[in-house]
C-alpha cells in the first residue's frame, strides 16, 4: 500500500451490509465496491457505472481461506492455482459448478472471476467480514484506472457510503487468467503475468 496510514471507518462493515457502496484500494487500482452477495447493491453498483449486466465482475476476498471457503466446488486443480498465486495482482476465472454468485458471472455462471488482493489487514477484514466483494475499477466506463483517490470521478465518490485511501497506487489493473479449460487463456495483461504462467504451467 502507499505511505499513508490506512483508516478503515469503524461503521465499514455496518453499512456494506447495509447496501452501502465503498471506494477501496487494492494492489494495483482503487476499487468501488459492496457486498458480493447483495443483489440489490451490485446492481446498484453496475447501473452506477453504467456496466451491462452481461459484464461478469470478479469477487474479492482478502484471504485465500475465505476465498476457498466460498467457493469450495472449484476443483484440485483450480484451488491449487489459488493457493500458489494469491494474494497477488490476478484475477483468476475459476469452475463454478454450484453457480455461486452468479449474478456477478455476466451470461456464464458456471465460471466466476475471483481475486485476493495484496491489501491492507483492515480492508483485508472487511472484504473477508463481507463474505466478499463485488468489486471494479473506480473510473466511468472506458476512464482512467485511478491510481490516486482523488483520481475517483466526483459521481462514484458521490455514491459511495465511505472511502478508504491507501495513498497511491500501481496504476494497472490486475492480470485475469482463464483456468477453466485445458490450456490457459489470458483475457487481460497486466503486472506480474509472466510470473503467473511460468507458476501455472
């Protein structure tokens, strides 16, 4: 995280339950986020940023144990990639055989997007106190990936219930790495990739 101090509200997790919408940082961009599990708030959320709601969104955890725990139909092999990759800069798409959460999957639900940031031990808490977070870049469609919290456009901090600033940030959103099928797909480049498949093959 950046030099600041990182000052998570003490309501956080009173008003993510509540439907509240939240500005996070994570290891690479700041984030708008609820709980994944609120329907109403994600799709609150994604008319919001005006996202389609074909558009799947990555579930965020703060910690691999939770995120096996919330999903644990995955399978060996997709569970194994967890572990050996995160937390870390990846957003990983995973076997989803229960169709959990499938409202953040877009028009796949058997597929689901997950991520374990490296964050914050009280934004770590609250994603994980959460159940997980729905989770996207804090910027207007086709804008910025904000590295900075004043990056944020003023209509998503309008928004947001509370805001966390973890001073600034890597600039590039995560790397997302398809690992449902019998080769490795990459949909989206970014940091520490290369590290990534030389794990995973």
């Amino acid at each position: 995280m950046g030099a600041v101090a990182v000052i998570v509200p003490a309501d956080a997790a009173r008003l993510l339950a509540g439907g509240g919408l939240a500005l996070l940082p994570t290891d690479t961009v700041y984030g708008i986020a609820c709980a994944a599990a609120d329907v109403d708030a994600c799709e609150r959320l994604y008319a919001l940023k005006r996202r389609p709601p074909t558009q799947a969104t990555a579930a965020v955890l703060g910690s691999v144990p939770a995120l096996l725990e919330l999903l644990p139909e995955m399978g060996a092999h997709a569970a194994a990639a967890c572990r050996a990759l995160l937390p870390g800069p990846y957003t990983l798409i995973v076997p989803n055989p229960a169709g959990r959460l499938a409202h953040l999957c877009g028009d796949v639900p058997e597929r689901i997007g997950l991520r374990v940031p490296v964050l914050d031990p009280g934004v770590a808490g609250l994603a994980d106190g959460a159940g997980g977070l729905l989770m996207t870049s804090a910027n207007l469609r086709g804008g910025l990936d904000p590295s900075r919290i004043a990056q944020v456009p003023d209509r998503l901090r309008a928004a947001a219930a509370f805001e966390v600033d973890g001073g600034p940030l890597g600039g590039v959103p995560s790397s997302v790495i398809d690992i449902t099928g019998p080769e490795l797909r990459v949909l989206r480049e970014g940091p520490g990739l290369e590290r990534a498949l030389e794990l995973l093959r």
